[in-house]
C-alpha cells in the first residue's frame, strides 16, 4: 500500500459498533459549552502541559455522550493539541473509556477474589439473566452487553476497592455493596421505573 | 475536638475495643459529614496553622523521626522519600497524592476521600509545604465518582478559607492542588504509571533505577508520590509530633494501620489498629468474629492480591526474646509490616483475604491470574505473554483437562517473569503463583488425577463447583 492509499485514521476508528443505548445520549457535537469546559481543564494544568488534559476531557466527553465516538476523539486531539491516534491510543488502552454506548444504565459487577469469595460471579450471571443479556457475548474484546431495549448495559470489572462489603456492583456513578438476589430485584426495579 | 468516647458511629460499625481510630475517627461516625465545618469543628486545619509556622526542613525532620513509613505497599519511610529531591534542584516540585486504590482486598483510601476529605487535603498541604511543592495532584481512580465531586467541593472549600491558594494563613507560601481522574487500569497506581497518566500519554511504567520520581518525575521534575493514607499519617505525626508519634507500635512500623479484611470471617470490614498491637490470630478471631459457622480457616493473603498466600497450618519458625526459636502458626505473627515478610509474604497494603476449608485453592489462583492477565500494562514481554499463560493453565488445571506436569509448568512461568520486569507488576503476578502451587500442591494435582480428564467438561457442573469443596 502507498502512503496515499494509506486509510485514513479516522476511517479505521470509524467501524460503527452500534448500540441500543444511544438512543439515551444526545450524540457528540462540539458546543460553546463545550468548548468553555475544555478550556477550564487545560488551564488546571501547567502552562504547555495541554496533553494532561486528554483524560478529563474524555471523562467530559465520555459522561455526557455515553462513549467516546471518533469525532470526539478528533476533537480532543484538536483541543489537546495532540494527534488522533495519540488519543486513540489513550482510549484503547483504559478500561473504563468505553467506545460503544452503553444502556441508560450502566452496571459494573466486581469479580475479582474478594467479591468473588461472597458470591460475586454468580451475581453476575444472575444480573445478566434480569436484564436480559448473554454474558456470552462479554468477551475480552468487548467487555460490555447491552440490552436490546437499551435501557441496561453491564460489564465484569474488577476490583472495585470496597472489598470487606461484597458482592458489590455500581450502577452509572453509585456504589451498592453487600448485594444478593433480592437487592438486585428491587434495584432493577427501581431503576426500571426511574427510565 | 470530641473525646473519643463521646462519638458514635453507625451501626455495625463501631470500632472494636482493641482498635484505635485515629485516621479512621471521623469515618461512619453518626452526625459527621464530609464538610469544611465540621472538619473545622474536629480540630481540623489546627495542624496545618502550625506547620506553616515552622521551617519545611523542620517538617521532614520531624517526620523521619515518626518512623512514619509509605502505606501505598511498599513500606518507604515517608520522610526518606522527600529527602531524595536533588539538592540545589532548581526545576518545580510536584506532589501527587496516590488515591488510585486498586489492590484487590485494599479498601481504606476509599473511605477517607469519601467522608472525610479534609483530612487528607490537610495532610496532603503540610507535605506540599514540607517538600516546598506549589503545585499538587490527586490522582484518583475513575471508579470514584462521588468522592471526585466531594473532593473537588473541599478543595474549593479549603481555598474560601485560605487554607490553599496564595499565601495560605498569611505564611508568604502558595499552594495548587487539582483533581486528576483514571481510568479503570490498575496499573496508574504504580508510581511512574501514573505519573505517565497525568502527562497524557500511555500509562507505561517507567525504568527505575537509575531516575525514581523524587529526582525525575512529572513533566521532568521531582515528585513525591504518596499514598492516601500516608499523608493523612503525616497530619497525625505533626499533631502529635515526631517522637510521640514513633513511640507507638512497633519499632520499625510505628503508628497506626488500616487493616481491611476480607472473604470468609464472620465480621469483615476495616479495622484501625496501633501496628503490631495484635496477631493475625487476634484479628480474626476477636475483631473478625472468627470463621463462619462450621467451617475452619484454611489459607490467608495477608497484604492485597499479590502478597504471597500462607497456609493456616503451616509451621513457621519464630524467635523467643532469649533467642530460642519457637514453633508458631500466622495466628501469632504480630500484625506490622516488617513481621509476615520474615515468613516469606508481605503486609503491603493492609488488605487481609481470608479463606476457609470450603474453598478451592485453584479456583481462588485462576481468580487472580484473571485479574493480573487483564491488568498488564503489555509493555515487558514476560509478563504481557506470561500471564495470559499463565490464566490459560490455571484455568486447564480447574476445569480437570491438565497434565500433573502443568502446575509445574505453571509455576516456572512465574519464576520466569519474576524480576525480568520493568515495574513490581511482575512480582505482583507471579508471588501468588509461586505460593498457591508450592503450598497446596496437592490440590492442584488432584485436580489433573486421568479420572478428571474423563470426565467430559460440563460448564454447568463447573458453575456449581466454583469456589466450593473440590470433589476429587
Ligand atoms: C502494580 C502496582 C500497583 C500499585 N497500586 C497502588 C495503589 O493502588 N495505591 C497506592 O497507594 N500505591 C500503589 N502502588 C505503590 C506505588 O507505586 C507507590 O509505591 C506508593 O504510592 C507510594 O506511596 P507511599 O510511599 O505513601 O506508600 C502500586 C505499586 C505497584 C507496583
Ligand atoms: S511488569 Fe507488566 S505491568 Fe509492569 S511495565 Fe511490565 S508489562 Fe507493564
Ligand atoms: S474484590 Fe470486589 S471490591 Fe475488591
């Protein structure tokens, strides 16, 4: 291949992994806001030091639109004054930035030792029943499953340091520890009605 | 400040009568919320008016002399650490605060960024004043998202009252702190990682020797890397002052610990303890509530996830103060960093794992291989090849389709990646390898016995079987 049949970057990231939850996140577009927000960010950083920003910003990204799509990932680049495949290469190694969008509500389950010593694995399997997945479709590549709804997604994390409390689970930004069957239940249905 | 027997705490959360709170005082105590006033109220920020009174070396001094050592994992004398900024350094001086809390079995950091910030935002500005840093991070692990909210109201709190920004309480000395969020990847909590991290580019950890952090870190210049805890212990060393602060607890360990414990005890959970105050023994037995009902403790990981296990049973050689030496179990090792290293596992991060007689000791490794084949950062090969390997072994030994050649198979992936890494991630991996197939060997042969290898592999069975009595 010559340089100029070389595929551009943004094609590569461009291979659409839809998902059922975008349907509940407005999609990427840059807004004064924005734009207002990113500038605070750098500026909390030492003067030159705009690349530090790259995380926060895709934690900004990341909150409102669900997951970093590659027209975010140009526009953190701009705004960080790095490249796309630098920032590509930032989201491709965390774990937590996802590049599909998960459901309305999000579920990480804890299954490293300690939570996996209070039940912890089953809870998964049990989590992914109730709401309607396969966990077989979590794999290494992609981690996280979303309902067909949309409305949940899940994903297998690991430690999530609250270990002497297990089983424990997030949902979106709130911790639930000691869970079992019964506490699934009622959160599943509560989360259900707040949809 | 309250008397200690004036507070109360939640219920089920009260503090043991063998325990004493002093970094964890404030922690689900009943009526105490994460605001400046009532940290004010506790005596909070009287520490920090004093140390701006003083000279900054007079700080590090007075924290070597606390014996004050690291709670990160790796035990470093705190006040060692600071001195190792070049003299004559000319370049800026970073703190950043470690609160990427990701050791499985650690949980302490948590609740102090959660329910008392201040606490850690006030030891955190007496160490930036001691090592002169003007310019502070909290880097902070992304499954934090209430406490990153919590934290970054105390810093603007803590900046209303002048107790950060410019010229704090008049002392002519500035100070920045900012809120830096991970990820999801444990390996941000190993120094260079996460100062890579912060810089913006792949968290790769970084060669060290020759250049540690303290002489060439964040953007090129020095930087402290400390652990939540450890800088909440700096506030109690200058509460209290060095000396006092050295006479409790263990000699070589002094002050107080948080233990977190884990896994099959009646009463797991946080316990704050004068180090070396009490044995494994004591722990589990009286602050736990000993093993659940008709079971028998069978195996202990006594420091996070990659501290080596140790059986229940084994014999172990202890010295008696005329120097005889006296045969002893891990219920009489003394609970301080120092003690469980001399039996060849380590007190790390304070995060005790406990498991009884109804576990698979296969089962418990192949959790852990799992965990540190997906954490690798990929960039040293023994370990990016070595522990995928190593997952895919352990989990032929736990499904009965493996060869009894396999756990030694297993464990020489480990020997190998031992010490041929660039970050402590290798020794972090293959410890609990080593020791998961040294001391319940016959558990994992058991498991490779031909009858094992007849038997079809039935997904549903082996759900069942998990974690529960191996049935050989
Ligand atoms: C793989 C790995 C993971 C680590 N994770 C953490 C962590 O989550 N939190 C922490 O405070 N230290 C962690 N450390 C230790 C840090 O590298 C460092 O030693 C520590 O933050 C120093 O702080 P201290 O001197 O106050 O203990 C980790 C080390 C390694 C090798
Ligand atoms: S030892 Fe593992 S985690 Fe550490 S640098 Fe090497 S590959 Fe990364
Ligand atoms: S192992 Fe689940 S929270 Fe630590």
């Amino acid at each position: 291949m010559t340089m100029t049949e070389q595929p551009d970057v943004i094609e590569v990231l461009a291979e659409a992994k839809p998902s059922p939850g975008e349907k509940y996140y407005p999609p990427f577009e840059v807004t004064p806001e924005l734009t207002e927000k990113a500038k605070e960010y750098i500026a909390m950083y030492p003067e030159g030091k705009e690349l530090s920003a790259v995380l926060p910003l895709i934690h900004l990204v990341q909150e409102k639109h669900g997951f970093i799509c590659p027209q975010s990932v140009l526009w953190i680049a701009e705004t960080c004054r790095s490249t796309p495949i630098h920032v590509q290469g930032i989201v491709s190694f965390y774990p937590g930035i996802r590049t599909r969008c998960p459901g309305k509500w999000h579920i990480r389950v804890c299954h490293t030792i300690a939570c996996a010593l209070s039940g912890g694995e089953e809870l998964l399997t049990y989590i992914c029943e109730k709401i309607g997945v396969d966990p077989k479709t979590m794999t290494d590549a992609e981690p996280m499953a979303v309902s067909e709804d949309g409305l949940w997604s899940i994903e297998a994390v690991e430690c999530l340091a609250n270990c002497g409390f297990g089983p424990n689970i997030m949902i979106n930004d709130t911790l639930y520890s000691q869970m079992d069957r019964a506490k699934v239940d009622a959160l599943v249905a509560e989360y259900s009605k707040k949809a | 400040m309250k008397a200690m027997s004036e507070i109360t705490y939640k219920p089920g959360r009260e503090p043991h009568s063998r325990e004493t709170r002093r970094i964890f005082r404030n922690i689900d105590r009943v009526g105490y919320n994460p605001s400046i006033e009532c940290f004010i109220e506790d005596g909070g920020y009287e520490t920090l008016k004093k140390a701006v009174a003083m000279e900054p070396a007079a700080i590090i001094d007075e924290v070597k002399k606390s014996g004050l050592r690291g709670r990160g994992g790796a035990g470093f004398p705190t006040g060692v650490k600071w001195t190792f900024i070049p003299k004559g350094n000319t370049k800026p001086v970073y703190l950043v605060c470690n609160c990427d809390e990701s050791e499985p079995g650690t949980f302490k950091d948590r609740f102090i960024v959660h329910q008392d910030p201040h606490q850690l935002i006030e030891g955190m500005i007496i160490a930036c004043y001691a090592v002169q840093a003007h310019y502070a991070i909290i880097y902070m692990r992304e499954e934090f998202p209430e406490a990153a909210e919590i934290v970054r109201k105390a810093l603007a709190e803590a900046e209303e009252r002048n107790f950060l920004g410019k010229n704090i309480l008049g002392s002519g000395y500035d100070l920045k702190i900012i809120l830096h969020r991970g990820a999801g990847a444990y390996i941000c909590g190993e120094e260079t990682g996460l100062i890579n991290s912060i810089e913006g580019v792949r968290p790769y950890p970084r060669i060290k020797p020759p250049f540690f952090p303290a002489a060439i870190g964040l953007y090129g210049c020095p930087t402290i890397v400390n652990n939540v805890e450890s800088l909440c212990q700096v506030r109690q060393v200058l509460m209290r002052g060095g000396e006092a602060y050295a006479a409790d607890g263990s000699t070589r360990s002094p002050g107080t610990r948080i233990i977190g414990v884990s896994g099959d005890v009646q009463r797991p959970g946080y316990y704050e303890i004068i180090s070396g105050s009490i044995t494994y023994g004591e722990l589990l037995y009286d602050l736990c509530g000993g093993p659940k009902p008709g079971r028998t403790f069978k195996a202990i990981i006594p420091g996070g996830a990659s501290a080596k296990v140790m059986r229940c049973d084994e014999v172990l050689k202890g010295r008696n103060p005329d120097g005889s030496v006296r045969k002893m179990t891990i219920f009489d090792v003394p609970m301080d960093l120092d003690s469980i290293a001399q039996h060849g596992s380590m007190s790390g991060s304070g995060g005790v794992i406990v498991m009884d007689d109804s576990r698979s000791m296969p089962e418990m490794l192949r959790n852990l291989n799992r965990f540190f084949a997906w954490e690798s950062c990929g960039q040293c090969t023994p370990c990016r090849e070595g522990n995928p390997w190593m997952l895919k072994l352990s989990t032929r030994i736990c499904e009965g389709k493996a060869a009894p050649e396999d756990v030694d198979l297993l464990k020489s992936v480990a020997d190998n990646i031992c010490g041929r890494t660039v970050c402590a991630f290798g020794e972090a991996c293959s410890w609990p390898v080593q020791a998961f197939t040294t001391k319940f060997r016959e558990e994992f042969l058991a498991l490779t016995k031909p009858i094992n290898a007849l038997k079809p592999h039935n997904p549903e069975t082996a759900e069942a079987r998990k974690y529960l009595t191996r049935e050989d």
